[in-house]
C-alpha cells in the first residue's frame, strides 16, 4: 500500500524521523512511503536510510504542488495510508492494526473513505462524531464511529486517495504554511459521498513533532534517541504534545456512554 507523506527538504528530519518510527515499532507494516524531495542529496539521504521502503517523487516545495505530485497516477478510490512528517507513533498495537489494514483492502463500499485507528478524546467530542446507526463493524467486530467532519484529519490513518484530492483541491497554490490549511479545513463540509470513520477503541499513541515553529520537547528526545541530526536551527519548546492515551475497551466504552449522555440531555443554557 502506498504511504503518503506530506514534507519538504527543511523538514526532512520529520520525515525521516517518522518513518524510523514505523521502522522500530512496525518493521514488517505494508507500506512503500511516498516522500516528495527537492535537492539531489536529499534523495541520496533517504535512499542510503531506508532504501526500497521509499518512492522519492521530485517536487516543488509549495504544499499544493507537493500533494499533486505525491497523488499523480493514484486512482480516486485506491487506498492508502496517510501520514504527514508533523506526526510520529509512539506505541502501536501492529497485530490489532494489521487486522485493520487486512479488512480495509476489502472495502467494496465506495464511500467508506477513511479508517482511523486511533481515537483521541478530541476526536470522540458530540460534534465531531455521530452515533448509534451511523457505525459500522470490521470483519473482526470492531466498531468504527462515523465523523461528522474532517477534525483529526491531519493524523496518519487509512485513507482513499478521493479525500486527499478533494481537501487540497480547496488549498490555494500560494498556502503559506501548514497551519492556513487548518483555517480553511474547517469551514469545509465533508460532501455526503465520503464517509469517514474512528474505530471505537485506540490502538496507538502519537507525538506531536512541533509547536508554533519550535520542536516539541518530546519529539526532541526522540530525535536524539534515533541518532538523528538535527541539521536546521530549531528552537526547542518546553511543551510535551502527546495524542491518543491508551486506554482499554472497558474505559473507551464508559466514555462513550457518558459522552452520549450528554449529547442528548436538554441544553441548560
């Protein structure tokens, strides 16, 4: 399956970083990572680290020329896994995922769009998901919670190629950074034909890797962990940005049931 990662050559230490997270935590995952680079020697730096596992596609370095080359050739209803540089596992429960990856190549249903396997409590908030028979099962009985819009969406998860495309076709080609696509992400509306889910329960944990242009204090870490260079001047942050706690199916069920509580008691207000 192909992997579709949104960098570019400054932040390449993300890139890699993330993809040495997969390497350590999932060596055996599914994925051929498609990783947009610039300059020549970047190219060489991600081939001499991780060989096969990348296809390096030539790109410009604006973010919506960088999507359109990494979606080139890929038909609208393939799916593959997305999952941009500002985001690196932490814990990933492989057997559970696997299952996951397994029953999401046998989708035949078009409009199911997006599988995500990892459900953070921003991603369960009332407005952000619907309930009841608005949820489907995987071939395993796991339940997976319809989203009402696109919150979350910059998280790494299984995802038809049609998402991708339609998002960024609605990003002008001058973006100046990652953070206008959150301005205008959320004043799109998700077209009924794509269908976007969250399995009930959370198989894995994520780290942030910056915060308002600084390194966050848990990526920096890890980056040292790894032995890997930090080649630009980044400023390190104090902040600590770690997202999906594991927690078990009995405690995801609990708050779901609370959380759907309060969706349909009377407003007090």
């Amino acid at each position: 399956m192909n992997a579709i990662v949104l960098t570019y050559d400054k932040y390449k230490i993300f890139a890699q970083h993330m993809l040495q997270a997969y390497q350590n935590l999932w060596p055996d995952n599914p994925f051929i990572f498609r990783v947009p680079y610039q300059e020549k020697d970047c190219y060489t730096d991600y081939k001499d680290k991780f060989g096969e596992k990348v296809n390096l596609i030539k790109s410009p370095s604006s973010i919506a020329s960088t999507m359109k080359s990494l979606l080139a050739g890929l038909d609208d209803d393939e799916w593959v896994y997305w999952c941009m540089d500002d985001r690196y596992p932490i814990t990933l429960q492989t057997d559970e995922i696997n299952n996951i990856y397994k029953w999401v190549t046998t989708i035949e249903d078009p409009e199911i769009s997006a599988v995500m396997f990892l459900n953070s409590r921003k991603g369960q908030k009332p407005e952000n998901l619907y309930y009841g028979k608005f949820s489907i099962k995987d071939s395993n009985e796991n339940i997976y919670r319809r989203r009402k819009n696109y919150t979350m969406i910059w998280m790494h998860q299984f995802m038809r190629v049609k998402v991708i495309r339609h998002l960024f076709n609605h990003f002008p080609e001058d973006l100046k950074s990652a953070k206008e696509m959150d301005y205008i992400m959320f004043k799109l509306s998700l077209p009924d034909t794509q269908k976007l889910y969250v399995l009930n329960n959370n198989l894995g944990v994520f780290g942030e890797s910056t915060s308002r242009g600084k390194l966050t204090k848990n990526c920096h870490e890890s980056l040292l962990k790894n032995k890997i260079p930090i080649t630009e001047r980044f400023e390190v942050s104090n902040k600590t940005i770690v997202i999906g706690e594991q927690t078990s199916k009995t405690e995801d069920l609990i708050f779901w049931i609370k959380t759907s509580i309060r969706t349909f008691l009377p407003n007090k207000n």
